[in-house]
C-alpha cells in the first residue's frame, strides 16, 4: 500500500513536470515568435530613421530653396523698380528732346 501511495505520487510529480515540459515548449515558441517579431520591428525602425534623415535633408534644402527664391524675388522686385525709373527718366528726356527739337525749328 506505502509503494502503491509511493508510486501515485510519483506519477502525478511525473505528469506535473510533463506539463511543466509542454508548457516550456510553447513558451520557447513564443520567445521565438516574439524574437522575429522584434526583428521585424528592428528593421522597420531602421528603415524608418532612415527615411528620416533623407526627408531631413530633403527640408534642409527645400529651406535653402526657399531662401534662394526669396532672395531673387527681392532682386526681380529691385531691378522692376529701377526698370521703372529708367523708363520714366527715359520718357522724360524723350519730352525734353522732343520739346528742344521743338524749339529749335
């Protein structure tokens, strides 16, 4: 009967750790699984600073761009406005010309 009990235990210690077995098995397949998950997210996210500081270097010079446009777009407005006044000073001296041909015949 003591062997009997004996035994029992033993079984059911024997089954405790064959469950105990298979669920360090599924456990090591999750590590697994959740390894190349990290993985992938690893390479998602160097891919992603990447792309960052292609479009960081993309704005970088869209700014400079900008700037350059600016700086034209102030040089455009100062030669239209001495444009303009050369145009004037021209169609003044045409006048004064023209007014001294007058008087000269």
């Amino acid at each position: 009967r003591a062997t009997a009990d004996k035994a029992s235990k033993l079984e059911s210690t024997v089954e405790v750790y064959r469950k105990k077995l298979q669920d360090l098995n599924d456990f090591r397949r999750q590590v697994k699984s959740l390894q190349e998950t990290n993985m992938m997210y690893m390479h998602n996210t160097v891919s992603l600073e990447e792309e960052l500081k292609k479009a960081n270097a993309a704005r970088a010079q869209l700014e400079t761009y900008k700037r350059q446009v600016q700086e034209l777009h102030n040089k455009l407005s100062e030669e239209s406005k001495r444009a303009d006044k050369l145009a004037f000073e021209m169609k003044r001296l045409e006048e004064k010309y023209e007014a001294l041909m007058k008087e000269k015949e």
